[in-house]
C-alpha cells in the first residue's frame, strides 16, 4: 500500500505543476529553447544573392546588344553580296517563317527561276522582301536551312540597324585588304568617303557589273576576309550549294576564296539598297509594288522611302528583346496584335503555354512550340550566345521543318475557294491581301 500510496502522491503533484509549466512556456516562447545565443550582425552570415540560370543572359528579355564581333560574325557570309541582295536579304531575315514558306515553293517549283519565279509568287501572302528571295535560291535555302542564324540576323538588324551595316563595311574593308574584293566581269566595287559622323573612314560599295545579271558570291568567311580574329564569334558559313555553283562539290575547299556561280536575270527582282550614310535601306516603291501587288506605298513614303519592319508579316515569331516588341509587336491591328503584344504568337486557338515562345515554332503543327521557362516572357532560341556558327536547325526548330505547310495550305485552298465562287478582294493597302491561317491581310 505505502507503494502505491507514493506513486498517487507523484501523480497529484504532477497535475498540479502542469498548469506552470504550460504558463511559462507561454511566456517564454519555444526560440529560447531551441536557439543559440543571439549574433550580433557581424556575426550573421552573408547571404548568397540568387544566381541566374547559366543562360541567364541569353534569355532574358532584356539581353544585352550584339557586341561589334558578334555582329561580324553574323553578317559574314552575306557582306560581299551586292548592296541591293544585301538589303532585300537584311529585311527578309526579320520575318523567318515567310522565309520558311518561300524556300518550300522554291523546291515545289525547281523550274521557275529569277523574274519569273517573282511574278510566279506575286498573290503569296509574304513580305515583298521575302518574294523577292525566291529569285535567289542559293541565298533562301541556306537561310531557311539555318533558322537559327536567320533569326539572329534579322533580331541584329531590328536592334541594331546602323551598327549592322558598320559591321559590313569593316568585313568589306578587310576583303579589299586581302586582294578578295575587287571589280571583276561579276561585280563592280566602288570605294567612296565615308560621310563625316560615319563609323567608318570609307564607303565600300558593291553593285552588279550588268544591272540584269546578278551573280551571288559564295565564300569561306575565315578565307576571304584574311583569317579570323575572333575566336569566341566563329562566322556562320554554309559551302556552296552544288546546284547553283557548278564545278563546286561537297568537301573541296574554296582556295581562291570566292565562287560565283550561275549568273541570275532577276533585275526585276530588286527594289530596295542599303543607305550607307544613314545606316537603313532605300525602298523603290515602284519596283516594291511590281513584285508585290499588295505592297503599301504609305508606309514607306511616310518614312522618307526608308524601309518599315512590318510586324504583321512576323507570325508571332517572338522579338529578342522588350524594346524591340515594344517598338514593333503592337503595330499588328485588333487582337492578333494584343496577342502579339502580351508575348503569344498569332495563332490563338492553340497556346503553347505562359509566355512568349522561344523562337521560331509551326505553329500550324499543332502545339509542338519550344517553349521557355513561363518566368521569362520573351526569350529567344540561342539568345545572345557567342557564336553564331550553329549548323542547320537547332532543337528551337524543329517544329518548322515538319509538317508546317498546313497555314500555307490553308492559305492556298481559301484562295482557290474564294475564287472559284467569284469572289474577288480588292488589291492594295494594307488588309487588301488574303493571309493563310486567318491572318491579317496582305502587307509588304
């Protein structure tokens, strides 16, 4: 019993101390149990600051300009074509899926060649620098083969404009200086001054020998230019496309650095020439509106003849950065340009998810869209990277060498529908022209 008697004891005891006990923890908080002695500031560790992504720069929607190597590196293989190919090549490379599009109908239709390749394109629903490519397919191919460097280029020269023709005339300046740029029975090349707040000391023109006969060069940039100094920007090159360079093969070296190939009548082709004291491009709005019958004299002779980017002509290819698809996204009419703006492409009915999508996607395949990460709104494929030699399609475009030609079929059989029941829209202006897929109308 006295056992027993100790123990009712203890638990009485217990129950009555419970109550403090629960009191002073109150009071007390659980820190001063489980805490260490206070540090004083000194004494606290620094904290790490949040590290960004290891492409942090490249997609973010603000990355900083090309640098002048870089720039280089992408007009490399295009800056000793004629001025006139140069411009219609700078202006096309903004509008990468028409790219796309325009090199289908050049492998659909192998036969039709120069002039009548442009008259052939002239109720496409493409840009009028776009059509005007179709009479150079030895420039088309490559630039829809290499996605990726189009729409760097053509990012570069939305952003950059003036600098992009610098970066021109220094690689030109370097051919002349290597005894690879001189006038032959292909090309003339022309030497001026620069004007006096230039970047540049000389003006280094180059335009057809026979203004009816164009020759397109094609070269090792590493060759023609005397080496190349800047091992972080390898410049982008594609070799010779057979078709078009006879005697070229695939694996022979281009020793005597330029190959000419097959001579183009394409004068009717050209419309436009780069500027070089105002770093843009010129637009003959007369030539313009023969290669594209939709083509809006207004928006270039409200510029001074100085050529627009059209963002309707864009296909909800996301813009590199911020101020780029600030200046430019909401210039498309109604919502397909609110969705342009708020980072969605121009096809609504199937969204890829939050954000812009990274880079060039078909979207008329059907949902397979590249996307980045929803935090970052407007990102492009590759960014801002260092080099610019990336080889054929990247992983950003795969979606474009698929079966993407559903807008453009659809394009092709509303037209042929249309027409068939007599119903006739008419031409010019901008919204006078018929888009596939549902787009806006038609646009320079």
């Amino acid at each position: 019993m006295t056992h027993w008697n100790e123990r009712s004891a203890k638990a009485v005891l217990m129950w009555l101390l419970l109550p403090m006990i629960i009191q002073a923890c109150a009071e007390h908080g659980p820190e001063s149990s489980v805490q260490g002695p206070a540090q004083s500031p000194a004494q606290l560790p620094a904290q790490t600051p949040p590290q960004a992504p290891a492409q942090g720069s490249a997609q973010s929607p603000n990355p900083a300009p090309f640098a002048p190597e870089e720039l280089e590196a992408l007009v490399a293989p295009i800056a000793l074509y004629p001025d006139s190919v140069l411009s219609q090549v700078l202006m096309a490379s903004t509008y990468p899926l028409e790219i796309v599009h325009a090199a289908r109908w050049v492998k659909a239709n192998p036969s039709v060649k120069g002039d009548a390749a442009v008259k052939a394109v002239e109720n496409q629903p493409w840009d009028t620098s776009v059509k005007s490519l179709v009479a150079f397919p030895q420039i088309l191919e490559p630039m829809s083969d290499k996605l990726d460097w189009t729409q760097r280029l053509g990012d570069a020269f939305l952003a950059q404009q003036k600098e992009v023709f610098a970066a021109v005339q220094r690689l030109r300046a370097r051919a002349q200086e290597s005894g690879n740029l001189k006038s032959n029975e292909q090309q003339k090349v022309i030497v001026e001054p620069a004007p006096a707040a230039g970047q540049t000391t000389t003006i280094v023109r180059i335009e057809p020998a026979n203004p009816e006969v164009i020759y397109v060069p094609a070269y090792n940039p590493t060759v023609v230019y005397g080496g190349w100094g800047y091992p972080a920007y390898p410049p982008t090159y594609w070799p010779p496309y057979p078709a078009y360079y006879p005697g070229y093969y695939p694996g022979a070296a281009l020793a005597t650095g330029i190959a000419w190939g097959i001579g183009l009548a394409a004068a009717g082709a050209i419309f436009s020439n780069c500027n070089w004291g105002g770093g843009d491009v010129n637009i003959n709005v007369d030539r313009a509106a023969n290669i594209n019958r939709n083509f809006d004299r207004s928006k270039v002779q409200g510029q001074g003849g100085r050529w627009q980017h059209d963002a309707g002509h864009r296909q909800g290819v996301a813009y590199r950065d911020n101020a780029t698809r600030n200046k430019f996204a909401g210039q498309t009419p109604g919502a397909d340009g609110r969705s342009q703006y708020r980072g969605r492409g121009t096809d609504t009915g199937t969204r890829g998810g939050a954000g812009n999508r990274a880079s060039v996607n078909d979207r008329s395949a059907g949902g397979a869209s590249n996307r980045g990460t929803p935090s970052d709104v407007n990102r492009v494929s590759g960014g801002n990277r260092g080099g610019s030699s990336g080889g054929g399609r990247d992983a950003a475009f795969s979606g474009v060498g698929g079966g993407g030609a559903a807008s453009q079929h659809n394009f092709d059989r509303g037209r042929s529908s249309m027409q068939g029941s007599g119903f006739n829209r008419p031409a010019g202006g901008a919204g006078g022209g018929m888009r596939g897929g549902g787009r806006g109308g038609g646009r320079r």
